[in-house]
C-alpha cells in the first residue's frame, strides 16, 4: 500500500471486529491502524469507531483510555469520523442498555431498545439480525458517493433516537422507522456493518475513503 494512503486510526476500546474493520480499510486503499493510543488518533487523517458489545462498557472504556476526548478533539480537528454499529451509539447523549447511561453527548438524543411489539401488535425479533434495506436522504459528502438506497448487514437490539430529525440521514425498517444512519459535521455513523455488507459496505468503505480523500 502507498506510503501515502490516508491513515485511519482503528479505535481499539477493547471490544469490536477490528481485523475485519481494517481489512475492510485496506481494500479501499486506506491505510488502517489499529490503536488504543490517543496521540495516535489526533494525528490521523480520519478515525472509524467500530463496536460489538454493551453500550456502557464501550464508554467506560473510552473515557478511561482517554480515548473518548481523543475522538471528539479529531472530530474537531476536522478529521473525518466513521462510526460503525456501536460506534454510532456512543455519539448520542445516553443510552438504556442495562440501564441509563450517559454516552459521549456529541449528538443530542438516547439510545433505545427496539420494542418487543410492532405496532400492529405482531411480536417483533429483538436483536435486529440480517439484511436490511437503507435509504439516504439530507447533505453529507458521503452520500455523493451512495446510491440512494442499498442493503447491508445489521446485528442490534438497541437504536439511536436523534433529538433532531435533520441528523438522521438513513432510515431503516424494524417494526418502524428506526435510524440506520446520522450525521453532523465531520462524522458518519452507521447501525449496520459495512465491513459484513458486502459489495454494499465496500461501497460505503470507498465513499469514506472519497470523504477523507478531500478533506
């Protein structure tokens, strides 16, 4: 890979696929590092946040590593960030998985768990496991670079529920709407997995690395 790939800092918080995120990097022609060292992550061209795991548990970690204002000084530095499943829940205000928790207050709103009931009264599957169609509207450079709609792969129990609905750029359909994707300014988060998407989640992969690319 070219010295000059874009280094992206792998977030290492002690839980996620990271291996699968970093091969995932590679074959976009980014140059992934995996790193639990805050010097690391302030100093790289963009950041992606992947997750497995408990809400609270991620946090905890985060702050503890000193990794948490390590990402949000990234963020500000204007390094583009992609949150991945876990990665795009931490970004909210709080999150009641076992619990309330407070998360990293970067996009007003919570966390929730999807209903045991749709609202039709059929009994809905919690966790949320397989493919799912996303459809992207609203202004982020990202979404230049994605059809309008496409199908990836989804492992969750918990959603993210936005104070403002303008931060909400994907929707998907679980028993109802639910946020698939948000956005601010300088980050992309995501519910689902690009790196188990397939041709889908490469597509996501390639349009990050546009992304960091005109940064």
């Amino acid at each position: 890979m070219p010295s000059s790939s874009p280094r992206i800092a792998i977030v290492d918080y002690g839980a996620g696929n990271l291996r699968s995120v970093a091969k995932a990097l590679e074959r976009s022609a980014l140059q992934p590092v995996i790193t639990d060292d805050p010097a690391q992550v302030r100093a790289s061209d963009g950041v992606v946040l992947p997750g497995v795991g408990a809400f609270a548990d991620a946090v905890t970690n985060l702050r503890a590593t000193g990794l948490s204002d390590s990402v949000l000084e990234s963020i500000e530095m204007g390094h583009p960030y992609l949150g991945l499943c876990l990665g795009l829940q931490v970004l909210f205000d709080e999150g009641d998985e076992y619990g309330c928790h407070p998360g990293l207050g970067l996009i007003a709103g919570r966390v929730e768990r999807f209903p045991d009931q749709a609202p039709e009264g059929r009994a809905l599957l919690v966790p949320h496991i397989g493919w799912n169609r996303v459809h992207f509207s609203g202004d982020h450079p990202m979404l230049e670079q994605l059809p309008a709609s496409d199908c990836y792969y989804f492992v969750h129990s918990y959603c993210a529920v936005p104070r403002d609905g303008r931060v909400r750029i994907g929707t998907a359909n679980h028993g109802g709407e639910f946020t698939a994707a948000a956005a601010t300014d300088g980050v992309f988060a995501v519910q689902f997995h690009p790196e188990k998407s397939q041709h889908a989640g490469k597509r996501i992969i390639d349009a990050y690395a546009a992304w960091v690319a005109g940064c």
